[in-house]
C-alpha cells in the first residue's frame, strides 16, 4: 500500500472515529446543528443528482447491508455536492454529514445497500470517483462476548 493511500486511510478512520463520538454525544434523537444556513431554500440540481436511493433498495439487489459512505471533495465543490444531495430532499439531506465547515471536506451517509457499488450510486457522478462505501455493523453485548469473551481470571 502506497504511503499516500495508507495516509488517506488513516485520515478516514480517525474521521469515522470523530464521527462516532459526536453522533454518540448528541441526546438520542438530537441532530447535530445545521452546516449551512438556508440549505432548505436550494435550486433544484437535476444535472448532479444521485442515482441511487438513499437507504431503499435497487431492483434487483442484493441482501441489504449497511455501509458508512465517505465523499471526499475539494473545498470548490462543497456547494455543488451540499446542493446535489438538498436537490433530492429535506429527509435525504437530514441523512448526510458535512465536515466542510472543519476544514476536512468530506461528507458522510449511512446507507443500506447490496454491495460497495450499489452503496456508492447515491454520490453525485462528479464526486463518485473520490467516494468510498465502507460495509459496517453494530453489535450487541451478547454479540461481543461469543466474538470477544472475556479472559479468565486467575
């Protein structure tokens, strides 16, 4: 693995890791605040609009399995990624996390889907290339005892 893309990976994880502990540290239910005034009251952006449905399933799919979709973008692009996704909603955009206002311009969406590239057909074509669908699961306590049980004590 190249240093550039074991640097890059090494960025998202600590990103998913930040992620992870903001959506946790908001009261259940809370959304984090707004990341751009006004973003209900866009143009409709037909041209860059995703492809995919965000969390349904596509016609002829596979199993559903969740995936944590990262949109890696240049700080130019914000705008016109922030108004492709507000262009297919108000409950799809509420789905979507920015860092853009961070500094760290890259965006963020759990989606159901039956592959990495099924997950992937709900980016904008233009940013799709620097896009990665991630598979992820939550577990339960049960779940990490049969994976992880606990070392026995002396």
């Amino acid at each position: 693995m190249s240093p550039r893309r074991l640097s890059r990976l090494a960025s998202s994880v600590l990103v998913m890791v930040s992620f992870a502990v903001l959506v946790t540290a908001l009261p259940r239910g809370a959304a984090p605040p707004p990341n751009t005034p006004g973003a209900a009251r866009v143009a409709d952006t037909a041209a860059v609009r995703p492809q995919g449905d965000i969390g349904g399933t596509l016609a002829g799919s596979m199993p559903q399995q969740t995936f944590l979709v990262i949109v890696n973008h240049r700080a130019g692009e914000c705008g016109l990624l922030m108004r492709a996704v507000a262009g297919e909603g108000d409950p799809i955009l509420k789905r979507w996390y920015w860092g853009c206002r961070s500094g760290s311009n890259m965006a963020f969406v759990f989606t159901l889907a039956g592959s990495a590239d099924e997950a992937l057909s709900i980016v904008p074509d233009f940013a799709r290339l620097e896009a990665q669908a991630i598979p992820v699961n939550t577990y339960s306590r049960a779940d990490i005892e049969g994976m992880y049980p606990p070392a026995t004590k002396p």
